[in-house]
C-alpha cells in the first residue's frame, strides 16, 4: 500500500523492516475520562489500517499503551498530572480512575467494532523497563539530572524537529503554552524523563529509583513500552495528530539515542475531530462520548461510518446534521444488504477478484476509506449475482468493520417479526424451516390474498417457487418446505 509518512511528508509505499511482518505502534488514551468521539475518531481510522495491512496479508503485532501516570496537563510537562485531576474530581484512587476508564474505553471500542491490540500494556506495569532505558540514556550523555529531576539533552542531537510541516515557532508552542518556565532545563526542549520534585505533594503513584522516589514522564513509556513489544524496529508508529509534537518527536529523540539507530520508519497521524468552536479535548469539559450517541439513538457504526466517509488527513468536522446525514446512508446500505437474497447461487470467482483488486488499489492509496465506501456501492449496483454480492460485501468488511451483514440479517428478522406482528389479528401462522426472509414471502402472499390483490400473490408464488419453496394454505396460516 501507499502511506503518507508525517517523517518525510510524502506517500511511500509501505515496507516493512521484517518482510511480510508489521511491528506495529499506537498511543494509547490517557485513562482519567470517557474517550470522546475525537479520540475514538484516531482510534477507528487506526484500526481500519490494521485490518487493511492483515487483508493484504500482513502478519500485523500492534501494540498500545495505556497511559495511567506522567502525563501532565500540557504535553510539555507542565501542569497537573491528568490522572491525579481524574482522581480528585471523582473522589477515588487513581487506580480506580485508571481501571474504570481502561474498561470505558474497550467498551467504546468494541461498539465501535475497534479490534484490541495484540498487546495492550498499561505505564504503570513497566516502570522498571523505563527506569533501565533513563538509566541507559545518562550513561550515554544524553539525559542528565538536575533539580532532582532526568532531563533528556535535545542539544545532544543532529536534529530534533521531525515532523517539520510548520516552522519552529509553530512547534514551540508545546513547550511555551501556559509556561512556567522550568528552570532546570538546560534547552528550551528538552523534556523530563523521570520527575521527583513533583510539583504536587500529592502525587499518589511514586516508586523508587536511582533518583529518588518519583514516577516517569509521559513520552518515555511510550519508546519503552514499544521497544519492548515491537523489538528495536518499528515500521508503524500511529497517533493523532496532536501527538506529532512534542509526544512523537522526544519519543523519536529518547529512542533513537538508547539503540543508536534509527527507530521507527512510518508515522501515521490522524487529523481531529471538530466542532464549530475547535477541536474536540477532554480539557474543555464538554464533549461527546459513544454513550451520549447511543442515548440519542444513533448506533455507534453510524458514527464509525462517518468517519470513514473522510479522510484521515483532513479535518472533520461534526455536527448532528452531519452525523445525521452518514447515520441515514448506512440505514440504506444495511437495507440493500438486506434485500440480497442468501443462496443465490454460487459467487462468481473471476467477478469476485476483479473488485477485490479494485478494493486494495482504492484503499492502498493512503487509506482511502471514503473509495472503500465507494467500492461497496459499486458491488451492490454490479450486475453480478447476489451470491457474489454478498461475499464480497462479506471481504470488505474484514476492513471496514461495518458490521453489514449481520445488520442486514437482524434488519430482516425485524421485519419479518414486524410482518407476522402485523398479520397477527387474523392469526395467522407460518410453519417453515425457519428462514425469516421467506416467512417474509410467505406473510406478503397472504396479505396480497387478503386484499384480494390474487395476481401479486400469484407472482410471489412464483418467486418463492423460483427459489424452491412450495407453499401450501392451511386453515389460519401457510405451511413452507424445500422441494
Ligand atoms: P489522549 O487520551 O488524550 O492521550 O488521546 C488519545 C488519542 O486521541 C491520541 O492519539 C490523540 O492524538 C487523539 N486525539 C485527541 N483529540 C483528538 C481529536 N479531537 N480528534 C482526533 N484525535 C484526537
Ligand atoms: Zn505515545
């Protein structure tokens, strides 16, 4: 496939340092609040990659972690530890929050057909990875201590910005937002690797190091957690795009300097979910969370369905109208699924392959998912039988996760439910083999009978004879069988 890579800003086709092998990486959230649907939009597109890399036949190892210490209020560490936030505003443990969270989060993903990574390895378990890797990186001039604290030495490289699409001063926003300069820092950018002069007393996770008691700045586990599970070679390290800086770039810095090569090949960086006042963040308070969609009615996959409508690389903006809009065509697509008929014959092979070559073109263009969409439209209109329809439909969504025909399958017994429901008061009884789109026939030829409407119960006859099903009338209800 065709990747654009944030680290040389140009689409390149995809390799990987293991042939056939995908070391794979993924900032996990950070677990003192519900995901809202922005991160969860990063989350979606993420996963679609993944499924896409196993279609083509990867053997994909993805690894995330979960962040549950160190992770300050600004990327720049500044600020409160979010999780200790969590804590107080909730009145519990950090441990809590963290579990509580871990698990909100997983639920979300699962109704969002998200897949768990293969490894998902919360900070708070690896602390003494990160202490071996800070340890590392003094011994080899690159961290040094001071105030307390291990600082990384960004003078000590070649070169630090990476994801140089904006100039330095752009970038350098991270380190001066809501600055309280820290004196100890010998360059402006440099970054905390392990912090004991916490600037909270009550900091409550600590642990004990060579550097006093204290715990682990944020973009060290993430480096740790990765080398650990995905080995010295990354090939795709995935984040929103707000992790590009600083997050990515002192992960980048710390690792690089610990294995003395390069580290990771292709970054992958999700552009945000918007409102009408900006980005969606969990600091602003107000956001919209998985939950809060449900309890207006809209099926989570709506939502995953509108985000695969757009782009990765470019803003999306939600709104009720919008999501209305995606929540609309996916009600349609699921009914045309439905109105395929199982059994149809059998798949046309040659059919079959040409739209799957189609697929991986489309898709294997940078990930575009709005021609993946595309691509199921095109089967549906296909002058193909139903049998193949549904297979490849059935493929695709090895990669879109749209859940089609199994919606398509309970749309169908809902209706067939709603028919019998409906024809009930003259009570009448379908005896079959349990096939609610026949019973579905079967119930539209009585009423047709009922309303005197015998030429559209002849023709339905016909249909189900088409299909081989013998229909026979029995007082108060119709008796089906195979023949
Ligand atoms: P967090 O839980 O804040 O550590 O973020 C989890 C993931 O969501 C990270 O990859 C962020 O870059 C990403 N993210 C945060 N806000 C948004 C947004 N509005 N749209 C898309 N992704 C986001
Ligand atoms: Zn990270």
């Amino acid at each position: 496939m065709y990747l654009y890579n944030s680290a040389t800003h140009k689409k390149e086709e995809f390799k990987t340092h293991t042939p056939g092998r995908v070391e794979m990486y993924t900032c996990g959230p950070t677990v003192y609040h519900y995901a809202h649907i922005g991160n969860l939009r990063s989350y979606i597109m993420e996963d679609v990659l993944e499924k896409f890399l196993r279609y083509e036949g990867y053997d994909v190892n993805r690894v995330m972690n979960i962040t549950d210490v160190g992770h300050l209020a600004s990327d720049a560490d500044t600020g409160e530890d979010k999780m200790l936030k969590g804590a107080k505003r909730e009145n519990k443990s950090v441990m809590d929050i963290a579990r509580f969270y871990t698990d909100a989060f997983f639920d979300d993903c699962a109704k969002l057909n998200i897949k768990t990574p293969d490894v998902v390895q919360p900070a708070t378990g690896l602390i003494d990875e990160f202490i071996k890797v800070v340890s590392a990186l003094i011994g080899k001039g690159y961290a040094y201590v001071a105030g307390g604290n291990v600082y990384f030495d960004t003078s000590k490289l070649d070169h630090y910005y990476v994801f140089n699409d904006h100039d330095e001063e752009d970038l350098a926003v991270g380190v001066r937002e809501g600055v309280e300069e820290d004196q100890n820092k010998r360059n402006k950018n440099d970054f905390v690797l392990w912090f004991t002069k916490s600037k909270f007393e009550d900091q409550a996770l600590k642990w004990d190091s060579p550097w006093g008691v204290g715990y682990p700045g944020w973009h060290i586990e993430c480096s740790c957690i990765s080398m650990k599970f995905n080995g010295e070679y990354l090939d795709l390290h995935c984040g929103g795009v707000d992790n590009a800086f600083p997050h990515h770039t002192n992960e980048i810095a710390q690792s690089e300097a610990y294995l003395g090569h390069p580290w990771c090949s292709q970054w992958f960086h999700v552009h945000h979910l918007n409102t009408n006042s900006g980005k969606m963040s969990k600091s602003k308070g107000e956001f919209l969370t998985v939950s809060l969609l449900e309890e207006k009615g809209y099926d989570p996959l709506a939502y995953r369905f509108f985000c695969l409508q757009s782009h990765y690389r470019k803003g999306l903006v939600f709104s009720w109208e919008n999501l209305d809009n995606a929540a609309g065509a996916y009600q349609k697509l699921i009914k045309r699924v439905a109105a395929l008929r199982e059994g149809d014959g059998q798949a046309d092979e040659n059919a079959a392959a040409q739209f799957k070559e189609k697929f991986l073109t489309q898709v294997g263009s940078d990930l575009n998912t709005s021609m993946g969409v595309t691509c199921l439209y095109d089967v549906l209109k296909a002058p193909v039988n139903d049998a193949t329809k549904l297979a490849v439909l059935a493929d695709f969504d090895r990669v879109l996760s749209l859940s089609l025909l199994e919606k398509a399958a309970a749309l169908r017994e809902k209706e067939a439910a709603q028919a019998k429901a409906a024809a009930a008061p003259g009570g009448f009884t379908i005896q079959g083999e349990g096939d609610p789109a026949i019973d579905a026939l079967v119930l539209q030829r009585a009423q047709a009978k009922k309303a005197k409407d015998f030429a559209g119960a002849d023709r339905i006859r016909d249909e189900l004879k088409a299909q081989g099903i013998e229909v026979t009338d029995v007082p108060g209800g119709a008796v089906w069988k195979r023949v």
